[in-house]
C-alpha cells in the first residue's frame, strides 16, 4: 500500500450538510472501522461503494454506531485493505474522531445516569 497524506480532521459531523447531492456523493463510499485496545491501530472491518456502502450505513445505524462524514478520509480509507490496520499516517485524523465519540457516548452515558456527573 502506497502511503497517504491525511487530511486536517474537520469536527466530527453526524448530521446532513443540508446538500442533497453532496451527501448522496459522500454516502456513495463507506468504510466501517473498528477498533480494540489490545491492538495497536483501528482496524477496516467493510468497505465498499454504492449498494454496499447504504448497507455498511444502515447496520451502522441499526446497531446505533457513529457515522463520519469526511470525503477526504474515506477515500483515504479506501485504500487500505480489508483486515487490515489503518496506516499511522492516518491515526491523529482517526484518534481525533474517536476520541470525540468516547466523549460524547460519556455524555449520553451520564445523561442516562449511568456515569457521576
């Protein structure tokens, strides 16, 4: 795998930029990560294009994942094999995505009144 440049990893976005056609663009490609602390990278688990990417979203949604929506880092996920870790080039644009879901599932959580306030 050739090496790639990350992006500058814009704030998380979980909601539609009101543009129709640019987010029918930016769902045409998925890719669904996954990540274990026993390993040492997030790991791609699906990818894919068109009819395969509205799957990998709908059982993101159905299981109540986050969705990002960066077209620059999902292209650049694209290229990184199935089973495969993510390349360090990529990790602060993942970790910084990561860490911002931690933080808001600890919000929900405590909402919930499942963690101190």
């Amino acid at each position: 795998m050739n090496p790639v440049t990350p992006p500058s990893a814009p704030p998380p976005a979980s909601t539609p930029n009101n543009d129709p056609l640019q987010d029918a663009f930016q769902r045409s490609l998925a890719v669904a990560l996954r990540y274990e602390k026993e390993r040492r990278a997030p790991v791609v688990v699906a990818k894919g294009s068109g009819l395969i990417a509205e799957e990998i979203l709908r059982r993101a949604k159905e299981a109540g994942v986050f969705v990002h929506s960066s077209k620059e880092l999902i292209d650049l996920l694209m290229q990184v094999d199935l089973d495969a870790r993510i390349p360090p080039s990529l990790y602060v644009a993942v970790a910084e995505i990561l860490a911002w879901v931690v933080k808001q599932d600890e919000e929900a959580a405590r909402k919930k009144g499942l963690l101190p306030e």
